[in-house]
C-alpha cells in the first residue's frame, strides 16, 4: 500500500494519489484516502521545491493523524507564502521625494486590511513620527506624553485612553483618526487606535487603553511614545502608508532600489496552519478520552519555509475584573496584554496534540509569534527552526494551570536548536520563548536574539501559590542582545512563581539592556522559587548578572558573573526568608555594587553568600553593597568587611583571576585560584544550536 505521496507546484488537487498542488489538497485527499481503506499507518507527503501561495489558513485535525510534510530534497526553497508580489506600479513623487504607487482595490472595499509591506525580504515601518524602529539604534526615537489626567493614579493598573500630548507633537493631522498611537512604558508596548485631538483643549482620546498606568515606569516622568501608520509622516525613503478610502498604496523607495529589480510583497493571510484537537465536546467527533480529548497525533511538518503573515490588534481582555471596575474606563478594552505579549497568537499553533513535530523550518516575516503549542499539548517539539523577523515572539507554550481542565495541561514539550532573532518587531514585549504553564518541559541549545523584551520567559503566576510549571530544563542556549533598550523589567532569562524542578543551566547570556530600568542576565521575579541556577555566563548587562525581585528557595552557584553596568546580584524586595544562595561563584568586575537591595527589607537578610571568588586584587577594591540612597532603616553602602561581619562571604576568595575570553568561551588555566577555591568550569562553547 502506497505510503509516500507528492506535492507539487505542477500537480493538481483534482489527483486521487498525487502529485498535489497545495497543502489543503494534499489534506483533503489524504483524508480520502483514509476514509476509503486506501491508506493505514503513517503517510509521507515529499514536497517539491518551489512556492505554494496561501490565501487561507490550513487547519488539521485528527484525522490528519500519522502524516509529515516534508521538503524534498534539492537546493532550492520550499516556501508557503502567504503574500502577493504587486505589479502594476506607477513612478511619481510624494512631498517631493521619489514615490510609487499602487491602487488596491480590496483595501478600499474593506477585503484587506494592510498593515505590512515587505520590501525585497525586509519589512518596511509604517509613516510613523518619530522615526522610531525597534532596534538598539532608534529606540530613542521617541515622543514623552506631556501630561495626564490623574496624575495621582499611581497603581499600576490605572490605565487610560485619554492623554495630551506635548506643545506641537500632535497636530489634528487628517489622517489622525487611523493612526495608532504606540505606548512604550514598564515591560510593555501598548497600541491606541483611532486617536482624536481637541482642538480646543489640546487632549488626544483612543478607542483603547493602556494597560498600565501612563508613566515610564517606577518614576516620576511620563511614558514614550511614538505615532504608527500616520499619512502626514511619509517622509522617508522605507515608508509607506495606504489610503484606506481610496485604496492608494503609496511607498518612498531606497536610494538605489528601482521597479525592475524590487519584489514588493503584501501579506494576504495572518495564521499559516492551525493544528486543533478536540477536548470535552469543544470540537466534533467521536470522544473516547475519559477527559474528553481526541488529539492530532504524529503530525510533522520538517524542512519548510512559510513566510509573509500580517497581524491585527488582538482582544486583550486581560485584567481581573476588580481591577476592570475600579478604573471606570470598562467600556474601552485595553491596547495589550499586561505581560510577554501573552495575547498574540501564532502563526503555525498546535492545540491538544501529541506527538507532533515542527523541524528543521523556517518562519519569517510575521506580524504575529511564529510557533505555538497551546493547551492539551503533549509530547510535541520544536527543533532545529530559523523563526526570524517577527512581528511577535519565536515560541509560545503553555496550558492550563492546576485549577483548570486537565485536559488542557501541556507538558513534555521540547524546544531545542532553535535560532530565534528579530522578534517583537510589531508587539514589542514579545519574548523569545515564552512559557506560561507547563511541565516536564526542555529549552536548550536555541540562539535568542535581538528582542525588545526579554530572552526566555518561563512562569506565569504571580506569588508563591503551587503552580503546574516545574521540571523546566534551561540549558546552554545563546542568549544576546536582548530588549536593545526599548522596553524595561526585562532579562535575557526571566523566571515567574513557584517552579520546583526548573534549572538554569550552561547558558551564555550577554548584552541584556532596558529602556529605564531592568536589563538583568536572570531575572527571578514575584515567588520564583525551588530553582537551581548554575553554570551561566552572563556579562555586560545593564543592570544585575542576577537581579532577583522576591523569591524563595533560589540555589545559585558555579557561575560566571562579569562586568554588569549594576550589580553582580541584587534583590528588589526582601522576604521574612533567604532568597537565595550564592556559592561557588565567580564575580569579574568592574561593577557599580557587589549585591544591591532595592525597595524594600535589608539585602544582608535576603542573600546566603559563602566560598564565592571575586576577582580583584584586594577587599579594598571590592565595590560596596548597597541600597537605595533614599531609604532611611538601612544602611546606604556596605564595604566587604561589613558585608562579612553580617554573616556573608567568610570563606570567599579575593583574588586577581587570569582567564581567557572569546566571543563564545570563557576559560580559565588549570593553576587558576578559582578552581582551587571550588569553582566548577563549564564549556560554553556549547551554547545555542548544535550542528548535525
């Protein structure tokens, strides 16, 4: 019986056995197969190089068990599009600069809301004031509010959708009413549609609200933030901007590009697969699981590309609804979910499946997260994928947590090998990985890069309740380069609540920074507890190697810890308990403080500190610890003597180290004092994706 099929750009859907021209083809007529006695066991579909447009999703469900899709072999791509190559394009100029424009009828009848443009590979911003761009370079580009309406409203949830802007920054611009007015403040973006000016009194008004309150951050100033999708701003060569009443799509070419040799590509689609199980009577079918579940089984996609995706603004109904009531704004929903741009969906989403698989892809050019594996996923994995140029995140796993349906609990997922880069460039909080809910779950040897927000997200819940995240294992992956200043509250690896069992292990984490404050290598925020931490390098991040919030539980040791621009580890807020303890660890300065306390409780209650190396010549040089010059019950700086006499560092070594650094490696000689002192070495060279 024929198990190997076909899928072509030459064939046709109308073939019984193939070759098939399209993935839903292909599907359908598996199916048939199926259904007809045809075909038992596991089917492969070899797919032809070549491009395959999409203008729908593709959706699989159980019966679609037992199948891979798979790229042929050959050199050439193997591509999913789910864009349009325009033709058709006139030469003429805009505000007296080189232009080209196109009609589109299909935006003018309301068949296609436009928000992407991709430009020979490259997304193209939106007329936007200023020119910001979610990179290291522009992300200072940047208007500040100039005032607000409560100004007294300091709880974080106090959210709004009226401002006023500063003296000339908004103007009543025609085209005002379809711009988006883009809020950068604590860890998160937050997108305003539909904003109005009074003329007579200078406040701006949106059809939604922030999800925070309008400030920058834990300070006095005003949040950032920055004009999307204005037609007043096309001004630059790179933009772009499409008249939605007449259609007009108007684009500033490069110097250098010209119509012979310029692809210029429009998304027509926002999701590229949905891969969907059934549970208690969610879906259709036959319901045998004594929880109610009927999964994908087995379904593998390996070696293909699928690129060109929009994105809209999704529902980010995400408060509790205490907090709804009491902002008196409940009838505008908010502009963004309230962390890790938990609200964006996927592009290629995996719900109740087992067994399945996601190898050796590409996704590019999205306007939403590349690869989701949602609730009920089980036994499922992500290897050896490029997920670059972004919109959202790179992956996304997660279920229900231990109060919730047990068929939705998602564990044993494997996310390994995986280079992820430029993500965040349209929900700027969007993380590389993100882990809400899980179990018994592994993150290793990915390359995470370029991001807005924060590297590896795992955790998501708040305090030290029980949780169902735990068993998650964090291992020599790549982390770099990670928020390039745009946000805040961010680390190259973040962890959230009560996990036991999760470890930190061999990563190699540098370049974290933030936009006001954070920038930590690994951040243990609200109740990460039960976590070991060791055999991390992180060095050169703007704020702590560690930078704990509140914690329990935290064994840290046999690190790396160098150069941070803050401390080497800090606490923001210090429990009746020790947070953590920090042994064997090797400390390379120079740093602004050796351990830092931050709001509130004594920093030298928070930490147990023993047979650490720090590498300076003598206690003297040691920098003090610290807290905060305007806090009154503590001490304002510690120098190392007095840091010891509390109980801490008594069998620490100070000591110069000699030791040899590359891009990829740290080592140290086999006389160093630091291995005589108990300090355990690691090969990082190891970290992010290994090669076949």
């Amino acid at each position: 019986m024929k198990t190997t099929f076909h899928l072509s750009p030459k064939g046709a859907d109308t073939a019984a056995a193939g070759p098939w021209a399209s993935l839903a083809g292909a599907r359908d007529a598996l199916r048939k197969l199926r259904a007809d006695g045809k075909l038992t066991g596991h089917a492969t579909v070899l797919v032809a190089p070549g491009r395959y447009p999409l203008s729908e999703p593709v959706a699989f469900g159980p019966l679609d068990s037992h199948t891979t899709y798979s790229a042929a072999s050959g050199t050439a791509e193997t591509v999913f599009d789910g864009g349009r190559i325009l033709t058709g394009w006139n030469e003429t100029t805009h505000a007296g600069r080189r232009a080209w424009t196109l009609q589109l009828p299909e935006v003018s009848s309301g068949q296609l809301n436009l928000r992407s443009l991709f430009v020979s590979g490259q997304r193209r911003p939106r007329a936007r004031l200023p020119k910001f761009s979610a990179n290291a370079h522009d992300g200072e580009k940047t208007f500040r509010l100039g005032a607000m309406r409560f100004p007294e409203k300091r709880g974080l949830f106090a959210g709004d959708h009226v401002f006023k802007p500063a003296d000339g920054d908004i103007q009543p611009w025609p085209s005002l009413h379809d711009a988006e007015i883009v809020l950068l403040h604590y860890w998160v973006e937050t997108r305003l549609p539909n904003p109005r000016l009074d003329p007579a009194t200078g406040w701006v008004s949106c059809a939604r609200r922030s999800v925070f309150n309008l400030y920058e951050s834990f300070n006095p100033k005003l949040a950032r933030y920055y004009i999307d999708n204005l037609a007043e701003a096309l001004t630059d060569p790179g933009e772009w901007y499409v008249e939605r009443s007449s259609g007009l799509l108007t684009y500033l070419p490069l110097d250098g590009e010209s119509l012979a040799d310029t692809h210029i590509t429009i998304p027509l689609v926002t999701r590229f697969i949905d891969v969907l199980g059934h549970a208690y009577n969610r879906g259709p079918g036959d319901i045998g699981d004594p929880h109610g579940a009927r999964p994908v089984e087995n379904l593998v996609f390996t070696g293909l590309t699928f690129r060109h995706a929009d994105w809209y603004q999704p529902s980010a109904s995400m408060l509790p609804h205490d907090r709804e009531a009491k902002l008196g704004v409940t009838d505008v929903p908010i502009g963004s979910a309230p962390q890790s741009a938990a609200h964006v969906p996927a592009v290629i989403n995996f719900n109740w499946a087992r067994g399945c698989r996601f190898e050796a892809n590409t996704v590019e050019h999205t306007g939403f997260t590349a690869l989701e594996f949602g609730p009920g996923c089980r036994d499922c994995a992500a290897t050896r994928n490029t997920l670059q140029h972004l919109g959202g995140g790179g992956v996304k796993l997660g279920g229900s947590e231990l109060d919730g349906p047990p068929a939705d609990r998602t564990g044993q997922v494997h996310i390994t090998d995986n280079t992820i880069r430029h993500v965040g460039r349209v929900f700027h909080q969007s993380c590389g990985i993100l882990l809400t809910h899980a179990f018994d779950c592994t993150l290793a040897h990915n390359e995470i890069a370029y991001t807005c927000y924060t590297g590896i997200s795992v955790g998501w819940s708040w305090g030290f309740r029980e949780t169902i995240t735990r068993n998650i294992r964090i291992e020599n992956n790549f982390i770099h380069d990670i928020c390039e200043g745009v946000l805040s509250d961010n680390g190259g690896i973040y962890l959230l609540g009560v996990q036991p069992g999760t470890v930190v292990r061999g990563n190699h984490i540098t370049r974290v920074t933030a936009a006001d404050y954070g920038g930590s290598g690994i951040y243990p925020d609200e109740g990460c507890s039960h976590v070991i931490i060791e055999h991390n390098w992180v060095h050169d991040t703007q704020g702590g190697c560690l930078g704990i919030h509140f914690a329990r539980e935290l064994v840290v040791r046999h690190n790396v810890f160098a150069r941070p621009a803050d401390c080497f580890a800090g606490i923001g807020r210090v429990e009746s308990t020790i947070q953590a303890n920090l042994i064997h660890n090797l400390f390379i300065g120079p740093a602004k403080s050796l351990y830092s306390g931050a709001y509130k409780g004594d920093v030298r209650h928070g930490f147990e500190t023993d047979a650490n190396v720090f590498a300076f010549a003598t206690p003297a040089d040691l920098p003090p610890t610290v807290h905060p010059e305007w806090r009154k019950d503590v001490p304002h700086r510690l120098d190392f003597a007095a840091w010891q006499k509390a109980g801490h560092d008594r069998n620490s070594v100070v000591t110069p180290i000699r030791f040899r650094e590359t891009a990829t490696s740290f080592t140290l000689p086999k006389n160093s004092p630091a291995l005589a002192a108990g300090f355990k070495p690691y090969d990082w060279s190891v970290c992010g994706p290994r090669s076949l």
